[in-house]
C-alpha cells in the first residue's frame, strides 16, 4: 500500500491566541488490579478515567488518542500485573501524560471505581454494601506530584431544623425525638496522599464519612429494622453543616501524623424531601489550617 503522509492538524496553529486549562478524554473505562496488602488476592475494579493536559495558546488542539493509547499500554498490555492503589496508578498516568504531550505544563487525571464494604445489617446478618472509591492525581513539568485518595458514601440525614419547630409547636419535652423531614446524604471525603505514604485507606475513610451521617443505610431492610433506623436518624439530626464539621473533626484525631500542608476535600449534599433543592456544605483546606 502507497505510504500517505496524512496532516497532523492538531499541532497546526491556532485561530485564537487562548490557553486551555484542561483538554482531554472522559468517561474511560477499564479494569483495572489492585493489590491489597490485608489480602492475597487482587481486588478487580472497573474504574472510569478523565485525562487531561493543558494546551497552549499557540496550538490548534490536543492529540487525545495518546491519553488512550498511554492508558492501554499500561492496563491492556499488563493486564495480569496489579497496581499498589488507585491514586498511585493515576500518578504514574499523570507524569506519562506530560512524556506523550510535550507541549504541555500540566496534567490531570481523575478516577472513579465501584467499592464493596462488608456491613452487618440491623438484623445482625453480614452483606455487602456499595460505595464509590475516588482518586486524583496532578503533575506538572516541574515535577510535582500531587495525588489524592477519596470516597464517596451514601447514608441518611435528618432535619434539626424542622424538628425543632414541631418539638415547639406541639409541645414535645427535651428528652422526646420529635418527628422531621429525611434526607439521602452524598458525602465526598477526600485527603491528598504525600509522596509513598500508605497511612490513609479508603476504608477508614468511608468508616469517617458514614459515621458523621444520621445513620448509614442499608441495602436490605424488614420492616422493624427500618422504623427503627428512621427512629435512630431522628435520635441524631444532622444539616449538612454538621456533616462536614463531624468529619473535619474526625480527621483531625485520626491523621495527627500527616503534615500540615495536607489537603483535606469534604463535600456533603442532602437531597431535600420536602423541597425541590438539596442543601450543600462543603470545605477545601489543609491540615494545617484545621489544626489552627
């Protein structure tokens, strides 16, 4: 076959002298190994990836087939071989990003996986319950690492707002559990990992996170179990505020040995029952800052 030496538009000029922030690829899927050092399994995750880089203002565009080409190299290729952790995998994606875009001074990469936690239920039997594991990685060409391990975790909160105003206008004592409004809870709790640090695992983080609701929620109920989840919900009201501050402080006692340059992401969002808006409280700091 005739060689045909086709154009390489992206690395032509651009019309509009613009930097781009972040351009890349989203929603790309993979299974991927991760070696546990508690098990001497491999734990399989299907993982969804968004990798980008920036562009400078004198390029047209971005050569996106290479953010796919590194991933398949690194998972299709050496699909038997198990990553240490999921923010470590994206680290080591981030800084071959920056090898396959020369042109660029910064890079990210973002994943989400399917987790499974082993929970007792109400009802004192054992079961599996579902959870979202997070990871981010930064670089840039300086060579800078920054890397972040996170979760995401579902549960329940109850309304101190509305309780409070039923517990005045029908007369209910201090000691009474008045009723209130329900609410599904996304909570987002994420730490920045230094260097090889292995001191932060996600289960400990989803331990943090479901604590601070109401009371975490189940995929299996009977029907005692669930009045007397909705009871225990309303023993302990929480706004979304509460949430992020209960986190915050839990952190705090249990992280004393990071440093104070940490970053710490906690994001709580409670869908309304009574409204057609969620309420949303979120906090972006450091260790240090909280310790202040």
């Amino acid at each position: 076959m005739k060689s045909i030496n086709l154009p390489d538009v992206q690395s032509g000029p651009s019309s509009s002298n613009f930097k781009i922030t972040r351009v890349g690829v989203t929603g790309v899927k993979k299974l991927v190994h991760i070696k546990r050092p508690d098990k001497n399994t491999d734990s399989p995750l299907v993982v969804k990836m968004d990798l980008f880089v920036d562009l400078p203002a004198s390029q047209k565009g971005s050569h996106m087939s290479r953010n796919l080409e590194l991933v398949s190299d690194i998972i299709d290729v050496n699909h038997q071989k198990p990553v240490s952790d999921l923010e470590s995998f994206c680290a080591t994606i981030a800084k071959l990003l920056l090898k396959k875009h020369e042109y660029a001074t910064f890079s990210e990469v973002k994943a989400e996986a399917d987790y499974f936690l082993e929970r007792t239920y109400p009802s004192g039997k054992k079961g599996l319950e579902p959870y979202k594991l997070l990871a981010e990685a930064r670089a840039n060409n300086d060579g800078e690492i920054k890397k972040l391990i996170g979760v995401k975790v579902i549960g329940m909160t109850a309304c101190p707002c509305a309780m409070e105003v039923i517990r005045k206008l029908d007369g209910y004592g201090e000691k009474d559990v008045p009723p209130t409004h329900n609410q599904r809870n996304i909570t987002t709790l994420m730490i920045e990992v230094p260097g090889e640090d292995r001191s932060v695992d996600a289960n400990d983080l989803i331990d943090i996170a479901e604590q601070s609701l109401s009371t975490p929620t189940y995929g299996i109920l009977k029907r005692r179990e669930e009045g007397q989840l909705v009871f225990d919900a309303h023993k302990n009201p929480k706004f979304v505020e509460d949430v992020v501050r209960d986190i915050l402080n839990a952190i705090l006692k249990k992280y004393k040995e990071l440093h104070d340059d940490v970053l710490v992401v906690v994001r709580s969002e409670s869908e309304e029952s009574i409204h057609k808006h969620n309420a949303f409280a979120e906090r972006v700091t450091t260790l240090g800052e909280l310790r202040k």
